[in-house]
C-alpha cells in the first residue's frame, strides 16, 4: 500500500515568478500540491507542511498573513521558507534578529550546505557523503541570510561550502520550534536552472528531506538548546570523540575563546566565556556559562549574554570581568558594533546568575579617550576593548586594553565612583620597546602583598610583568612569559586564599578541521599563580583538582632510565603524571604520552641539558590538518632535579616545571591505541625519583532536577 503523500500548501501571493513556478513544478511531481494564496492559510489548513519560496524579500507581511501562518505553525504545522522568504521570520513573529545579509550569488563552483556536525544526522543529510553538500554549480541565487548576526530564537543548521572554500558566516539552513510546530529557513534553495550532476541530485535529495522532516513534526533534536537538557543532547553528539577533553571547561558543541566573568559565590565557581552557538568558528560571540561546586564536576548554564539587535553590543558581547557591588554582581564587557568597541555593563537577575540585564546607559564609556593616539585598524576605529575591574580607595579601577599609534600595546587607566561614569586617568604600562605587540588584549592586574602581577595578551603570546604601582604607572622589576605553549587571554577568579586563572586553549589544527569536529577551543584547568616575597611568579595546579584522580595507575620511585625504555602499564586519555626527574649525565629525559604500541604516535615531553623543556609535536598525529612544530620552555638551571606535573585530556597536554614553568601543547592523536606512557634517556643515564599516574575522572554532569535541571 503506498504511502499517503505529503500534503504541500504552496504559498503564491500574486502572480508566480519563474522560479516560484519551478519549484512549483518540482514539488508536484513529489508531493500533493495546492497552490495557495497566504491570505487564506488558517491554523485549520489541511497541509502537512506550507512552502514560501520567494525572491524578493517579505520583510513587512501584512498582520493578516503573518497571524495566519503563524497561528498554522504554532498550532502543529511545518514551514519551509527558501531564498529570500527567510526574510519574513521577523514579521511572523518566529524570531526578533532579521537576516542581515540580502543579495544575490552568482554561483561559479558548486556551492551548497556546509552542514555542522552536530546535526548530521539529520533527515535532510540522508545518503550524503560527508558535511560539504553541493546543490549548485551555476547561475544567479537570490538570498537573505544570517552572515555578521545570528538568529536569536533559531538554530543554524548549515553554513556554506563554495568550491574548495567553507563559508561559516554564511549562514544556509536554520530551524526554529515556535510552539507546536516547526520552520525551516533554506536561504539558497533555488530552482529553475539546470545544475549539472551530481549538484541537481544533491539539490533534489536535500529539498526531499526538509520537506519530509518537516511533515514529520518537530524533532528536538535540532532546535536550539537553552538549557541543561539541550546542552547535554550537544555534548552526547560528541562524545565518542577521543580528542575532545573531558574534565576540562568546554563548550557544549561550537566555539569557546576566552574566559569571562570569573566569580565565585555562595560556594558556586562560575566561569564565563566566550561562545559562538552557530558553530565552531569565531563570529557573533555570546557569554557562555559553566559551573561547578568542586573544580571538578561542571553543568552547563543558559547563555548568559547574547547581542542585542538594537544596542551597541549588536555585533557581539566580547571579553569582560565581573565584580560584586551591592546591587549584585554585575559584568562589565566590551559590546561590538560596526566599527566600534565600548564597555557595557550588565547586572545579575538571579541568584544562579542565570540571566542578565544590561543597563541602560551603555555604552558607559562612549569613546576611547581623547589626547591619546589610539590604534585605528581595518576593523576597529579604535584598538579599544577587555575589561579587569576593582574596588580600591573606595572608587572601581579599570584597566582597558589597546594600542598607541606607532608606539605598541598599552594598559589604559579608568576611575569611577559608581561604574557608570568613568574618568580616564593615563596609562598604566606601555610596550615602547621591539616586539611588544601593537595591541594588548585582556589585561589583568593581581595583588601579591608588596608586589603586583600585570599580565597581556598579544599575538600568541601571554606576557607577564611583576612591579608595583607609582602614581598611576605601572614600574617593572620582572617579566617573562606567562606559558609558552597555546595558551591565551587568561582571567582570574578571587577566592578566599588568592586567585584562580583559566586560559583558553586556542585549537591547533586548520579550520576545517575545527568545522569537521562540531567543537573548537578548551579552558585550561584552574592553576593556582602567585609571586613569593622575592618577587618571583610561581604557577601551580589549583590544589582541589587532586580529587580528579580515580585510579592510581603508576606509584614507583628511583628508576633508572640507563638504556632502556621505561613502558609502566598504564595510559589514557585523561590522565595526571607526578614526576621528579633527575638529569645525570644525559642530554635529555623524555616522557612519551599518547603513545602508540609501536611508537608511530606519540607526543614528547623533553627535559633537556640545555635547561629548556621541549614538547615535540612532530610525531603527535597523523592527522596533516594538525600542527607539528615543537614548542620549547626555558627552565632555570638551580631547579634541578626538575618537578613535573603533566595534565593530559583528550588533546591538551599542560606541562607544569617546579611550579614556576607552563607550557600548554594542544596535540590530535588519531589512533585508538594511542594511549600508552613511556620514559627514557638519550645519551646517558638519567633517573625518577619517583614517578605517579592517574587516570582522571570529572567533566559536565548529566542534568538531573532542581538546581541541575
């Protein structure tokens, strides 16, 4: 008995156009066509599923209209809206961002769908090969698209893929869930020029499957996650991949940057950051939100700040601090727009720091300062951005990151009384000198008794500056690198002993295969930093992150590594190695984790007689997207014999060296065997004093009920 077809209401307003006809014609040969005038759709329409396809853009839709198939929807219906028909979400009421990009594509190279991971499985993906899904290979395409916003209540789906080149801003298919029904927008689904093979095919498949999905109801699955459930459907889609960390702060699924709005309150860590929910690449940031009780075991929280389409944030919601006043604690953030980057201030509505409200002066400081030749570039009229705030002398001190013309990066200085109304005071520090970088990122200034802690962002690199404050400016008695490896923009969080400082661990591999994966980018753990009474920096593993250990793998002392390659039985991918090392007369001693059996995979840990340590990287993966350079960290001769705490999480390896060193290595081995740890020496003997594995545990909890939930 065949199967009851799909019962199509094809909207025509009008008379239909050429492609509105071609689509037309396609979708009789499939379904049960009507074609149907909007103004007689009702919630009672006897349609499994209604079709927009329009080249000009229905952005105003008469109140009549848009009632009526809004009313259709949300009573149960299914909406396709193709080309520029995506335009009309705002008017139906489906969602308050409009698509921002309106145009034409001249098609050239087969260009199509480049569909995010996460929703592979997706009926409209059946029998496709791989996420890169093109539909056409010629002739002009009229769109309206998401490219520099993001929907605020739909999820995108798939991004574009043209040529040999993905697009990710380029926003193709998106799905909204309005009350009982379902949306999807497919900005470049045209009909009506002949695609040559297999592009027509692919184009016809695609086509079938959005339809059917959409006759098929709403499937959770592919709506937008705003809570716990919805952020753990995310992390279950990914996780059998061994190279996503498990017990370090990740994203759901997407991007994640840098860390925000660190704060701990009523017992609760709170770590912000920042978060693109359109995929992984940077673009449209919001505030994601995790928290933990422990530094251990973490739960999502709701995305904490997102664009406002009409503020000065529209462009995205970048770096940022917290502090605590006494209308509760309030994140003080750079909001983007066009060409400008201003502070904005938003305050908590709830106890979990759940919800946000952004204060209706912002932005609080209008320009950057005048008098000061601020760094113009391409895509900022002023180099002007991240926040780290206090209280001190009974006014709030910020410290702004920039640049000066021609000079380098500065520390900008600001005071007020109230967080609103800031006063510029000067700079705090400024890099006069070669190779300070043209602009200093998210600077943060710590307090260590009679010393203080300056650290920036620039480049690739993390600086570091002990000294104290003189009238205002900022002398320095040290500095160094704060960690040599893939380690960025790192932010503190007080706690009653001192700070806590996460990084972000930028990824280490192309673009693609960042899109291929549904993730990018990790915070390091919590380490505990600190500058003794002689003024020098020590860096430690916050000391809870000891109740990640599970398993006690390897608990031995003096070996010697004299020739033979030390392979205990142990291994992972999640990990804690506690080794004392004591040089001899070796040129190095190495440790080998995400070892394969036969050594073909593996990532290198060298202490050297030259005092530096290296991580070799050039057998780590073999996956080519992957980078294999090595990374090199000097350590100083006295500290011998050389204490070494080494974190290993899927692809992160965090290498701590006498508590004074870090260096951060992100690594992609591809095998499954490629668990093992070994030692050895090269050129003579060295030996362990002693030597600990742990396998760890911990990571983002299942949601339960209650505060979980």
């Amino acid at each position: 008995m065949a199967a009851t077809p799909v019962r199509v209401g094809f909207l025509v307003d009008g008379h239909p156009s050429d492609r509105q006809e071609a689509a037309r014609e396609w979708a009789d040969r499939r379904y049960d066509v009507e074609v149907l005038d909007p103004e007689r759709v009702a919630p009672s329409t006897p349609h499994d599923v209604l079709w927009w396809h329009r080249e000009d853009v229905p952005t105003e839709v008469d109140d009549g209209i848009a009632s009526a198939v809004a009313g259709y929807v949300r009573d149960g219906g299914g909406l396709l809206l193709s080309l520029r028909a995506v335009g009309a979400v705002t008017s139906l009421g489906f969602d308050s961002v409009a698509p921002d990009a309106l145009g034409t594509r001249t098609v050239t190279a087969p260009t199509g769908p480049l569909w995010r991971s996460v929703y592979d499985d997706h009926p409209a993906t059946d029998g496709f090969d791989g996420l890169r899904i093109p539909i056409a290979d010629r002739g002009p395409v009229p769109y309206a698209r998401y490219e520099d916003r993001l929907p605020a209540e739909g999820e995108v789906l798939a991004s574009t893929v043209e040529g040999e080149h993905d697009r990710p801003v380029q926003t193709s298919v998106i799905s909204w869930d309005p009350g009982e029904g379902s949306v999807v927008g497919a900005s470049e689904l045209a009909f009506g020029s002949e695609a040559g093979a297999p592009y027509g095919e692919n184009r016809d498949r695609l086509a079938e499957g959005l339809v059917d999905s959409l006759a098929d109801g709403p499937n959770p699955r592919f709506g937008r996650p705003v809570d716990a459930e919805g952020f753990r459907r995310l992390r279950d889609r990914l996780g059998d991949d061994a190279q996503r960390p498990r017990y370090h702060v990740t994203p759901p699924a997407n991007w994640l940057n840098d860390p925000n709005g660190l704060i701990e309150r009523d017992g609760t860590y709170h770590v912000f950051y920042q978060y693109n929910p359109g995929g992984p690449y940077h673009h449209a940031i919001h505030w994601g939100h995790a928290a933990s009780e422990d530094l251990v075991h973490w739960r999502d929280e709701p995305i904490a700040l997102s664009p406002s389409p009409d503020g000065p944030d529209r462009d995205g919601c970048w770096s940022g601090c917290a502090v605590e006043r006494d209308g509760g604690p309030t994140l003080l953030y750079t909001g983007g727009r066009e060409r400008r980057q201003l502070p904005c201030l938003a305050t908590a509505a709830d106890e979990a720091l759940r919800s946000w409200e952004k204060d209706r002066s912002n932005p609080v400081i209008e320009a950057q300062p005048g008098g000061v030749d601020v760094l113009e570039t391409e895509h900022w009229q002023a180099e002007f951005r991240d926040h780290c705030v206090w209280r001190e002398d009974d006014r709030w001190h910020q410290l702004i990151g920039s640049g000066i013309a021609d000079v380098g990066g500065t520390v900008l200085r600001y005071v007020s009384e109230d967080l609103r109304n800031w006063s510029y005071e000067g700079e705090l520090l400024t890099g006069d000198w070669p190779d300070a970088g043209a602009v200093w990122e998210c600077p943060e200034l710590l307090r260590f008794g009679e010393w203080e802690l300056l650290h920036v962002s620039s480049g690739e690199t993390v600086s570091y500056f002990v000294g104290t404050r003189r009238d205002g400016a900022f002398e320095v008695a040290s500095r160094g690198v704060l960690d040599h490896g893939d380690f960025y923009a790192p932010q503190s969080m007080t706690v009653d002993d001192g700070y806590l400082t996460w990084g972000w661990l930028p990824e280490a591999r192309d673009a693609e295969a960042q899109w291929d994966a549904g993730w990018s980018g990790a915070l390091s753990v919590p380490r505990r930093i600190e500058v003794d009474e002689a003024g020098e920096l020590r860096q430690r593993p916050a000391p809870r992150l000891t109740a990640l250990r599970e398993t006690t793998q390897v608990d031995a002392e003096s070996v010697s590594l004299d020739g033979e390659r030390w392979a205990p039985a142990a291994g992972g991918r999640a990990l804690e190695l506690d080794v004392t090392v004591a040089l001899g007369d070796a040129d190095a001693a190495t440790v080998s984790v995400f070892e394969s059996p036969d050594r073909e995979e593996r990532t290198e840990i060298r202490y050297e007689a030259t005092n530096q340590i290296v991580v070799d990287r050039s057998a780590a993966s073999d996956d080519p997207r992957a980078r294999s350079d090595a990374q090199r960290m000097p350590v100083t001769p006295y500290d011998e014999p050389l204490s070494l705490r080494v974190f290993l999480d899927g692809s992160t390896v965090e290498v701590f060296a006498n508590e004074r060193h870090c260096l951060t290595s992100r690594v992609y081995p591809t095998r499954e065997d490629s668990t093992g740890i070994s030692f050895a020496a090269e050129e003579g003997r060295a030996d362990l004093v002693d030597a600990s594995v742990w396998r760890l545990g911990g990571g983002f909890r299942r949601p339960t009920t209650g505060r979980d939930a």
